[in-house]
C-alpha cells in the first residue's frame, strides 16, 4: 500500500533514477523525470540535490528542495516544506554567480514538519534536529535541538449574528 499510494516514495524514486542521470551529465532528462513527478505528488525536488539513505517524504504536497540542498541519512520531511534559497547572489554588473550554494544542508535523522521553510546555503541543520511546524530558519542550529516558535494568542469569539446566517 504505502510503495502504491504515497506520493512521496513517488516522488523520491524518481528524485532517485533523476539524480543518477544528472550525475552522469544529462541535466535535461533529469529535470524532466523530475517535473513529472512534481506535477503527479507535488513534491518539486531538484535533480541536483544530493539526498542521504532512508529518506522519508510524508503526505508531501507543497515540499519543494532546491538544487544545491543536502540531506542527510534518515531525514523526514512532511507536507509543505521548503528547503530553500533566500536569494541568488549577483555579480558586479548584477548577472546571476552561478555554482554558489543556495539551499541549506540537513545533517542525519532530522525533522521537519508541516509548513516549515528552511533557507540559505550558509544554513545548516545538525544531527538529529526537529524543526517544528510553522517555523521559519534562516540560521543555522547546533545539533540535537528542537526549533519552535512561542504559541501565537489564540483569540475565540462568537460570529456576528449577521454573518452567520446566509
């Protein structure tokens, strides 16, 4: 059931025929197979990214991992997640540097839950962290922490009468 139905063994099994391909110098086939799988799952992951063994995509619509990005070994990723550039650097005459890392690096059996963005190749997420739901990490974190935010007030009124009859 879950090789038959999950979008994210989909979607890393393509990931992992693309990157053998681009490995090898074949930069458009790799991006095809790869854009195909984005378009069935919703997982967008880049051919050049280099993703560790045991790698696990959960629910998976909206993950996005960019080109430069590494993963580690026995990372977990749910529903929404961007592993991301904050910008592209320029040179002097404002043309894109190419070659740079743009995407953050996740060390060995982390986590990172629904709607998290993780960003800028400078970041890097040591071993064992959870990056919690929500979050948003331009910095890098040491390993074995958890990253959260503090709980937004959560504020529970009646509806207006009026809007709440149609």
């Amino acid at each position: 059931e879950i090789v038959s139905c999950y979008p994210g063994i989909d979607a890393v099994f393509a990931y992992r025929v693309a990157r053998v391909l681009d490995e090898l110098g074949a930069p458009l086939v790799p991006r095809m197979i790869c854009e195909q799988a984005h378009g069935r799952t919703g997982i967008d992951i880049h051919p050049g990214a280099r993703i560790g063994a045991r790698f696990f995509i959960d629910h998976g619509a909206g993950v996005v991992i960019g080109q430069t990005c590494v993963i580690g070994e026995g990372v977990k990723l749910y529903q929404g997640v961007t592993l991301g550039a904050k910008s592209f650097p320029v040179d002097e005459r404002g043309a894109l540097v190419r070659g740079t890392k743009r995407h953050p690096t996740l060390g060995d059996r982390v986590t990172v839950y629904a709607g998290a963005v993780v960003l800028g190749g400078e970041t890097v997420i040591g071993d064992d962290c959870v990056i919690s739901g929500g979050v948003c990490v331009t910095e890098s974190v040491p390993a074995g922490r958890i990253v959260r935010q503090k709980q937004p007030e959560l504020i529970v009124r009646e509806a207006r009468s009026d809007l709440s009859r149609t």
